[in-house]
C-alpha cells in the first residue's frame, strides 16, 4: 500500500513536471479561479497573495510570495498534503483528502508560479 501512494505521488509529480513546461494562460487561469473560488481551493479564506488583488480575509495562513522560485513538486505536495514537510499545519490535505483533483492540483500550482 505504501509503495503505491509512494508510485502515485511520483507520478503525479512527474506528470506536473511535464505540465509546468506547457502551462499556458489557460492553466493560470484555472488554478486562480480554484484559488479564488470558496466551493474549490477556497484558498483566499486563509491566504493573501503578494501582487494578487484576493478578496478574501487571507491571514490565517502565510502570506504567498515568491512562489515563482519555488519547486512545482514542493508546491504540489504543499496542497497535496501539507502535512508530510509540516505536521503541525493548519491547511488541509486537498488532493490526499479527495477534495481537488491531480489536474486541479496542477492549475493551481501554475497560479501560484505567478505570484511574485
């Protein structure tokens, strides 16, 4: 069992890096939309995003910024499973949760690759 989770989770980061070098304004798109959208990522409610105008309350969470310098697989497995790099976190696991989907997961990567 856990060699498969090991094989799905190399998968789904291999996949997204053969995604990051296609992501276009579509993908961008997409992932803000996720991010902005409470009944999806809903990440608003806890993040404010440095140059991004976010209309939600964002201070629970950190401030993003920067996340262009970022990894695609450390952001990645920051949604997929925040828990894994930070026992402690508040954030909830959204793709090991089942709440977004791999593809859903990667849109939302390319959004946060254009937050400066």
């Amino acid at each position: 069992m856990r060699l498969a989770k090991s094989l799905l989770i190399a998968s789904a980061i291999s996949g997204l890096v053969a995604t990051s070098s296609l992501a276009g304004d579509d993908l961008v798109k997409q992932g803000e939309k996720i991010f902005m959208t409470k009944s999806l990522g809903n990440c608003l409610a806890c993040h404010a995003a440095n140059g991004k105008n976010v209309d939600g309350p964002g201070s629970m969470g950190p401030n993003l910024q920067a996340l262009q310098y970022w990894p695609d697989e450390a952001l990645y497995q920051k949604i997929y499973n925040p828990y894994t790099t930070n026992p402690i976190s508040a954030m909830p696991a959204f793709g090991k949760n089942g709440w977004l989907s791999d593809s859903q997961i990667k849109a939302v990567v390319a959004y946060l690759k254009t937050i400066k």
